[in-house]
C-alpha cells in the first residue's frame, strides 16, 4: 500500500523516498508557509516606508497582520493536502474560531519563518557548494570537490525537508482537527462488523428456513401418512407413531431457532408487531406501550428487537419480577426504548456479559445505553438510538 503521508514515506526505503513525489511535495509544503509569510512581513516593512503618519502606519500594519493570519488558518489546512493524502471521508470536520485564527496568528509570525529557514538552510549548503566553479576565488580542487560535494549533499536535503514537513502537518492536525479520527475509524469499523454479522445471520436464517424446515415438514408428514397405513396398536404403527413426535418437536424446536435468528415477523411488520410476539413468550407478563410512526430502519429495527429479547430473557432468568412494562417512543429522530421490571434490581454489568453484550449492540448502532437498578428495584433499562425520520 502506497504511503499517505510523508512520514509513512520517509520510513520506506531510502531511494523509493528519494524517487517518489513526497520530497516535492514536502518542499512546496514548506515553501507555501514560509513565502506567505515573507509577502506579510514585506508588506508590513513596505508600510513603514510610506509617507504616511507614524499612527497610520501602525494601524496599517495591525490590519495586515490580523489580515495574514486570517488567511494563515484556511491555508493551513490547504497546505496539509500536500504532505497528508488521507481519504476525505475519514478525515474530521475542522475546528474553526479562535484556535485556528490563532494558528495562523503563529504560522505567520514565527512558524512560517521556520519552514523558510530550513528550506534555505537545507538547500542553500548543496546549492552554494554546486556553485563553487563559479566563484572567482576557488581553487582547482575547490572547484572540483565543491560539486561532488553538493550533488552528494543534495539528496540528503531531503529527508529534513520531508522530516520538518511531516512534524509540521501532525501539528496542525492536532491543532485544527478533532482528535478523533482514530476513535471514529473504530466506530464505522465496529458498524461495517454489525452489518457483516447481521447479513449472515440473515443468510442462516434463510438456509434454514427454505432447506432444513422444508425437509422436517415434509418428514413429518410423510410420517403421518405412514402411521395411517400401519395398523393400529401394532409395534410399527407406535414406532412410526414415536417418530412423528420426535419430527414434530424437532421441527417446533427449528422454528424458534430461527425465530431466535431472525424473526420474519421484524422483517414484514416491524418492531411493534415483533415485540408483542416475543413479550407473549416471555414468562414473565410484559404491559406494551408502542407509539412509533412508522418503520424505522432495518439496522434500528433489528437492534431494538434483540435488545428487547435480551432483556426480556434477562429479567425472566436474574430479576425475580413478575410483571414487566415497555415503552418505546420515537422523538426527535431517537428510538427510545424502556423497559422496566418491579424486580429487585441490583443489575451491575460488571457481574456477567449480557448487560456488556446489549451496551455494545447499542453503541453500534450509534446509540447509548442508560441502566436504573438499585438494590430492592425497580430495573428501568433504557436504549436510545438514532433512527432519522420514520417511514410510513
């Protein structure tokens, strides 16, 4: 994979630095700066060489300094194109106001006549001794050994050019630019997994339910025919008769494996709908309160039905209620989804992984998980996430 920036490049090889582009475009990076900020001190010297009052002039060159640097921030993140070639949808939104404003107030004063400086004084050395035949004084060694010299010096001007340019664009990334770049690379990866994982479990699901229901349905009934052939009471027509069971409660037992996976009910009617089919399995009796506008999206969807599974499951196996309640309300582009227990509490994540599991899926899904169980209850277990606008 090809460098992005050019630190990455100054740790390849040598000559692979030395002929790539990354040299020029340190160069042109530093050169920007320190140029821009030459042209500000020229014309603030300029000033003071006009035959204008003392007052004026110091007002004048006031306005072309804050105007420099005004200029300076804007420019700043321009210029980190050149030695930064990062992807433009994984670089953050730039910081602007004061910090960058005062950014460029320090890039024009001071820093800029650093990268000027280096520049010179990294190509000024090769380039005054590539030079050395033309001055009148040198002597025939001089003039000799002073080109070698500087042809030899010049590829290694390079690396503290291209060093200064790649320590001057990780300042202003740290200054002009969140500092979440990695954090949010983290979250859009962890999303990319979620959507993975849930496209497979839709693909299992949909093996299961057109190839291994399919031939158990059709088991069973050809076991059910077979037992109206045999004779009754006869020791085939029980051994049949044993096996159609079996086959039946296989087939139960298949179906809310794929329930479990993913309900065709979530998919065709939605979270409501969803919601209701698993409370009336739930143990534990669960009053709904579900006033949604519409459909949400499917990744929306799909996290509040397994969080309202999960913690169905939880309360019926940990909490000791025996009445539940959810609530699920959609405001401002948020899912709220509560539910509740008159259980006894004391619910900790610290404890075991299904609160950890249900932080994680929220989370994913961009969202945030807020928990209420003191000890003695009741357990309020909140979800909100953003879901954009219902469709109808």
């Amino acid at each position: 994979m090809s460098p992005r920036t050019v630190l990455e490049a100054l740790t390849r090889s040598p000559l692979g630095f030395l002929r790539s582009v990354w040299p020029w475009r340190a160069l042109g990076h530093l050169l920007s700066g320190g140029v821009f900020a030459a042209g500000a001190y020229l014309a603030v010297g300029g000033l003071f060489t006009a035959p204008i009052g003392t007052f004026a002039r110091v007002l004048c060159a006031v306005a072309v300094v804050v105007f420099a640097a005004a200029l300076a921030g804007p420019l700043e993140r321009r210029r980190l194109a050149l030695v930064d070639r990062g992807d433009r949808g994984d670089r953050p939104e730039p910081r602007s106001g004061p910090r960058t404003a005062g950014y460029g107030a320090v890039s024009v004063l001071a820093v800029g006549w650093m990268d000027l400086a280096l520049v010179l004084v990294s190509l000024g050395i090769p380039g005054f001794l590539l030079l050395t035949p033309l001055q009148p004084t040198a002597s025939p060694w001089q003039s000799v050994a002073g080109p070698v010299a500087g042809a030899l010096l010049l590829p290694v001007a390079a690396y503290p050019v291209g060093a200064w340019a790649g320590v001057r664009a990780a300042v202003t990334r740290a200054v002009l630019f969140p500092p979440d770049r990695e954090l949010r690379e983290v979250v859009r990866s962890r999303a990319r997994l979620v959507d993975a994982f849930e496209a497979e479990r839709r693909r299992i699901e949909r093996d299961l339910h057109d190839g291994a229901q399919q031939r158990l349905v059709a088991l069973t009934v050809k076991l059910g025919l077979a037992t109206l052939d045999l004779p009754p009471g006869s020791p085939a027509s029980q051994q049949v008769a044993e096996a159609h069971a079996l086959a039946k409660e296989a087939l139960t037992e298949l179906r809310e494996l794929i329930r479990g996976i993913h309900p065709q009910i979530l998919t065709e009617r939605g979270v409501p709908a969803a919601v209701r089919d698993i409370a009336g399995r739930c143990p534990v009796p669960a009053d709904l309160d579900i006033d949604l506008p519409g459909r949400l999206p499917a990744a929306v969807e799909q996290t509040a039905y397994f969080v309202t599974a999960e913690a169905l499951t939880n309360i019926a196996r940990h909490s000791g209620a025996d009445r539940c309640r959810i609530t699920a309300r959609c405001h401002d582009g948020v899912l709220r989804l509560d539910i509740e227990d008159n259980g006894g509490g004391d619910a900790d994540p610290a404890r075991g992984t299904g609160l950890t599991g249900l932080a994680d899926r929220i989370a994913a899904a961009d969202g945030r998980m807020l928990l209420s169980s003191p000890p003695g209850g009741p357990t309020l277990l909140r979800a909100e996430i953003p879901c954009g606008t219902p469709s109808a």
